[in-house]
C-alpha cells in the first residue's frame, strides 16, 4: 500500500516539563514568545510550500515539481493546544492554502488535557481539525506525579467530554506502563477508564529513561527507581489482552485501534512514505532525504522570521540504507513488510526466527509474531543482512 504524503507541525513549548519527556521542547508560557514562534512557523510553510518537492528531495530524485495531496496533517509537541486556538486554527488554515490537502485529510492535534475547552477545540474544528490525541499517561494520582504531570487524574476524562462537545468524534488516548510504584491493579484501572471512554484508539508505552530528562536526574540522585523490564512485559500483555476483548486492535507495537481508526499519519511513518516537517526540532522525510530543523525554538524564530533556512541537518539514504530503514518501521507494524522492498535479508536469521515463533515469513511478506512484536527491535535487528 502506498501511504499519502503527510505534514507534520512541531509546537515547541509546554506550560511545564513532564519528568520522562526528551522530546524537542520547552516550558514557556509567554504569550508575545508564542505569537512570534507562529509568525516564524507560517513563514517557514510557506518559505517550504513555494520551493516544492524538489527542494527537499534527493537531487537525482526525478519527482515532479508540484507536490502530491496530503492526506494527514499532524500538530505535535510540546503542547500545541497551549497555544491561542485562534493562532493554531490559523496555521492550519494556512496549511490548506499552500499544500494540496485531501479533502477527506486526517488533522490531528495534540493536546494535555490542562489546555482543552470546547471552545478552544471548537475553534480548530472550524480549521479542520477531526482527530485529537491526549496525554492522558495514568488514571492513578501516585503515577502521574512520578511521571511530573500536572492534571489531576479526571482531568484527561473531562478534556475528552470538551473534545467531544466541539464535534471531535475521534479521539487517541496515550497511556505509559511500567512507572515505578504503579501496580498492576493501577494499570487495570487506566486501561478500563480509556475503554469505558469509549476511546477509539489507545496508544500504550513503556516508560524508557532518557538521558538529560528530569527522571534520569532524578534516578541518578537516588530519588527514584529505574524501570523493571520484566514488569513492563506484563503490563504489555495485559494492555493486549484487556484492549483486543474490547475490540481495539492492535495494528502497530504500541498501538491499537478500532478497525478504521488506526492513525493515517503515523502510519505514513512506518510505511516508509513522505513527509514534511515544519516547526523548530522537526524532522522531515521525502523520496530518501532526511532533514531536520533548528531545535532551540528562539534560534529557529528567528532564522525563519530572517527569510533564512531552518534547516540544521540532512542526510540522504542510500538504497541498503532505506531497505534497512524500511525494514526497521515496517515490522513496527502489524502487517510487516514486502519482501520486494527490503531484500536481502538474513535468510537464516528470519528462519531462527520463524522457528522460535516471532516471525512470519513466506514468499511475499515478513511480519512478526505476538511474540515478536513485543521484541521488535531486537527481531528485527537481527534480520539486517550483513
């Protein structure tokens, strides 16, 4: 399946710092900060929406000069709901102006339940806006402190009632297992309030410990506990077990959904398709060229606002690079891959696998087990022909 193109739109900044985040970010809550970072960003999409596929495609790359339909747009973050929902709406007003957006196009916003009114959604929807993903995280008060949340645990239910009030019928619900202290019954119970939500797509992570972030301090002064592996495990089993009664499926590692409801744009990503990435610290992909912007978002504005290019890095994938690449996002998914797309493998590595039950393989496709998907990585790895 060829997966459309898509738009992504990086949001930097956050009312606070979550303990676990390293994501490309900042706590500022300074409105004139705010309003200057979404003239840099307009001007930015239109600076990369005027010069065409071809300035962000491999030179030997030979794609026409107009760009294909986009079919997902994707505001990330940070926290891009903090912002005026009249600044964010204009945006993606914006977006429809100087791209080819599908009219049936998913638009997706992120958004901490602290920073959702029905009003403010009821704004974006008037901009397109049909899918909202929330950081709900944990339904337990003891966990989301561990995690340096800020909302109370209603506030992700009463952020949904908001959502829904604004006309925004589909809804993603983030959840993080595995936080030292959280208990099984904990996690039962955050699993069973997304579900009686009716959420129409759960996205389930275990906590990983990143470097630089306020968690992995705080491990290192002994105020914390690393995660335990072998818990996690658990928790993702029960995770499989409590969503597919439920009649969510699963349809990537960390991801379920109801059939229909699985996220376009993502599933961009792991099929290996194109996008753009527009906004300090975001990271775009066409035709085997990657890219990414300036990180630091006051360095970004200004370079933007200057009429000058964001673009702090570039890298461009030769062919055993992107067969290895789309291998990697690939067996991410439920559905794998085509064999056609990342030959050669490691033909007695995927047999190893077969036979130890995490891998499906036959003339045409590669896709992991249950089994396998819970070691993806590894799996997969393993596959890469030397």
């Amino acid at each position: 399946m060829v997966p459309g193109a898509g738009l992504y739109l990086h949001i930097p900044y956050c009312a606070a710092l979550c303990h676990y985040c390293d994501f490309a970010r900042v706590g500022e809550t300074d409105p004139a900060v705010h309003r200057r970072y979404v003239a840099a960003l307009r001007a930015d999409l239109i600076a990369v929406a005027a010069a065409g596929p071809r300035a962000v495609a491999p030179p030997d790359a030979g794609i026409p000069a107009g760009w294909p339909t986009f079919t997902s747009i994707f505001a990330g973050g940070g926290t891009p709901t903090l912002l005026p929902p009249g600044d964010l709406a204009g945006v993606l007003r914006l977006a429809s102006e100087v791209l080819p957006i599908a009219h049936d196009a998913e638009v997706t916003v992120e958004a901490n339940p602290e920073t959702v009114t029905s009003e403010g959604m009821a704004t974006l929807v008037g901009a397109g806006l049909n899918r909202v993903s929330m950081g709900a995280q944990s339904f337990a008060a003891h966990v989301l402190d561990a995690l340096g949340r800020w909302h109370d645990p209603g506030r992700p239910l009463r952020a949904l009632a908001d959502t829904r009030a604004a006309g925004v019928q589909r809804v993603n619900l983030d959840l993080i297992y595995g936080t030292p202290g959280e208990r099984d019954v904990d996690w039962e119970r955050s699993l069973r309030t997304v579900l009686d939500a009716g959420a129409d797509h759960v996205s389930a992570y275990a906590l990983t410990v990143e470097p630089n972030t306020e968690y992995a301090a705080r491990i290192g002064r002994g105020e914390a506990l690393a995660p335990d592996e072998d818990v996690q495990a658990v928790r993702m089993e029960t995770a499989e077990a409590m969503l597919a009664r439920a009649g969510l499926c699963r349809y990537e590692v960390s991801n379920w959904a109801r059939p229909g409801h699985e996220c376009r744009h993502n599933l961009t990503y792991w099929r290996g398709g194109n996008w753009l990435g527009v906004g300090a610290g975001a990271h775009g992909h066409w035709e085997g060229r990657r890219w990414w912007s300036v990180r630091a978002p006051a360095r970004y504005t200004r370079e933007a606002l200057a009429g000058r290019t964001t673009t702090s890095g570039q890298e461009v994938l030769d062919a055993g690079a992107r067969r290895s690449e789309r291998l990697l996002m690939g067996l991410r998914t439920v559905e794998g891959v085509e064999r056609a797309e990342v030959e050669p493998v490691d033909e007695p590595a995927a047999t190893a696998l077969v036979r130890a039950g995490l891998l499906h393989a036959d003339e045409r496709r590669l896709r992991l087990t249950r089994q396998g998907l819970a070691m993806a990585d590894a799996a997969t790895l393993r596959l890469l022909a030397a």
